[in-house]
C-alpha cells in the first residue's frame, strides 16, 4: 500500500510520525526546504504533551511518483483546485484523497477527482510547528481522535483501509453522518481558533478570557443555527452531542454552555490556532474557509450571524496589518 500525507506542516509531520511509528510506510510531502532537511537529517521529532523523534520519508512535491493508494491532504484548502488537479494522476487505479482540512472541502474535491475517491476526516487534535523538523502536539494524548466518512459511492474496503492506517495513530470513528461531522468540527474550529486569532491566544485563552467565553457561546449558537438550516445534523465529537450541551435558547442555558466550555475543552487548553500560526509567520490565512463559510452558508438560508461576521471582518484586518493581534480584540466582537 503506497500512502503519502501531502502537506506535511504542522499536523502533518504529526502524523506522519505516529504512523511511521506504527509500521506505516508513509511519504510525507513538503515545500519548505529546511523542514525537509531537517526531516531527512534527524527525523521526526514530536514535542509537547510528548516528546520523541522517529526517522521518516519526506520528500518535495516534484519528487513525488504516482500509484498512490491513499494521499492524506493537510494543505491549505484555498489551493484544493490547483493542488488536488495535480495529485489526480498520481492516485492508484482505485486510490482515494483523505482530506483532513479544515471546512466543509470534500464537495469541491469530489468535483475533481468523484465522489467515490473522496474520503473527509475531521482531526479532534492539534498542534503547532517548531523549528525544523520539530512540531508540537499540544492536546492530551488521551484526547486524540479522528472522526472519517466517506462521499457517496467509496467503497467500503477503501474506508475500512483508511481507518487502519489512521487507527495506527489514536481512535478512529467511522461517521455515516459525513456533513454532520464537519459541520461539528467547523463549529469547533470556528469558535476556537476564529477567537483565538481574534485575541492572539490559544483555546485555553478563549475558555479564561471573560468576553473571549461571551463571544464562543454566542459564535457556537450561530454555527448551529446555521448547520440546522442548511439540513446538518451534528454528529457527536469524542461521543458527546455538542448542540444538547452548548445550544441555549434562554439565559440559563446559555450561563450552563458558558460553565461547560472550559471543562468540555481542558485537554486542548494548549492548542495554538492554525489561522494564528500563518498569521505570526506573516502568511495568509484560512478565514473564508473556516468562520467565512458560517457567515457563507448564514446568508444563504437568511440566518444571522454577526459574531461570525466580526471574527473574520478582525482576522482579515490583523491579516492585512490593520490591526494589531491583542486580546484587547475582543472588545470589538
């Protein structure tokens, strides 16, 4: 089984090591030079909540071959049509992309490759890259999961293959409810790493800052609204019904989500926003496909969503230098 993770950053090189750790025989694929040098010359070292360094097999996207049984794709999803055009005829006859990005990808990914090739996963963990070679997981490893389902017509040998070489990692559930699950994980992302770049904090940071918490049940309800009116049904993340548990409808439950965020998110206190980490690096980052596609899908079906409409309209702005990242941010939303 020939496998390869295209975009090896930050959650990438994760991975890959966890998988090559397993006994995968794992490509992992990246542009930056002293990434893969370093990768090449002293392995994969993982940080954080643990800490070892294993060998690994990277190369750069033109050193790529073809017959691919299974791509991971961890690039940017903005490139999805350029980069997946490209990967198209590297796949194997019956070959599948895993797209672990973040958003709501797979529809414009089947358009290019089918739906039958497109396999979605939600990634329940985080982390964030150091120098070279190095990258740091920052949940508890207790709390790492991957959440997959595939586009109509997959066939289930390819789903169950796929499973097996994540399983080499953490848990793996198999999700019928393929759009439940990532309207569930966008609601997640939304919340935490849409705020946490607002205030240039990590989640933790969102579950103690006073109006940071204000804002998540609030940025939480909209997504739900939202998900609700386009015919989602949120599928549970880590077994727990995320809309029973955050929805509101009055102030009491609203002050009960408010309670239960920072107990719900403690094993991931530590993760760094990805949208924050392109940001510090002085790279674009993912907005429009993350709280931009709450706000996309909010206009559609007539559903406010004005905490959603502040986040990016704040991102897009500390993007552009026209505005510090400070937590004193969160006084705008």
């Amino acid at each position: 089984m020939k496998t390869a993770i295209y975009g090896a950053g930050s959650l990438g090189t994760v991975l890959g090591a966890y998988l090559t750790k397993g006994g995968v025989d794992v490509e992992l694929v990246n542009r930056n030079k002293a990434h893969v040098e370093a990768l090449r010359k002293r392995g994969a070292h993982i940080t954080g909540t643990v800490d070892f360094t294993v060998p690994v097999r990277v190369v750069f996207p033109d050193e790529m071959g073809d017959g691919y049984d299974i791509i991971f794709l961890m690039t940017k999803q903005l490139d999805n049509p350029k980069v997946v055009t490209a990967l198209k005829p590297r796949l194997s006859a019956e070959g599948v992309i895993v797209t672990l990005q973040n958003g709501i990808p797979e529809p414009g990914i089947a358009e290019i490759i089918g739906p039958d090739r497109t396999i979605g996963c939600t990634v329940e963990w985080g982390a964030t890259m150091g120098e070279p070679g190095t990258s740091e997981l920052t949940s508890d490893p207790a709390a790492l999961s991957f959440h997959m389902g595939g586009m109509p017509g997959v066939p289930q040998s390819r789903l169950d293959m796929v499973k097996s070489v994540l399983e080499k990692m953490c848990p793996v559930s198999f999700e019928s409810n393929l759009l439940g699950a990532r309207w569930s994980k966008l609601l997640i992302n939304s919340t935490f790493s849409g705020l946490g770049t607002v205030i240039g904090g990590t989640f933790g940071d969102v579950c103690t800052n006073p109006g940071a918490l204000e804002a998540a049940v609030r940025c939480m309800k909209e997504c739900i609204d939202v998900g609700r009116a386009s015919g989602a049904v949120f599928a549970p993340v880590q077994g727990k019904d995320i809309t029973r548990l955050f929805y509101y409808s009055n102030c009491i439950k609203k002050a009960f989500a408010k309670m239960l965020i920072p107990v719900a998110m403690k094993k991931h206190y530590g993760i760094v926003p990805s949208m924050l980490q392109d940001l510090r690096k002085g790279k674009k980052c993912e907005i429009d496909a993350i709280n931009g596609v709450v706000c996309e899908f909010g206009r559609k079906y007539g559903v406010p969503t004005p905490v959603n409409d502040r986040i990016v309209e704040i991102v897009r702005a500390e993007q552009d230098g026209k505005l510090a990242i400070d937590p004193k941010n969160i006084e705008i939303i």
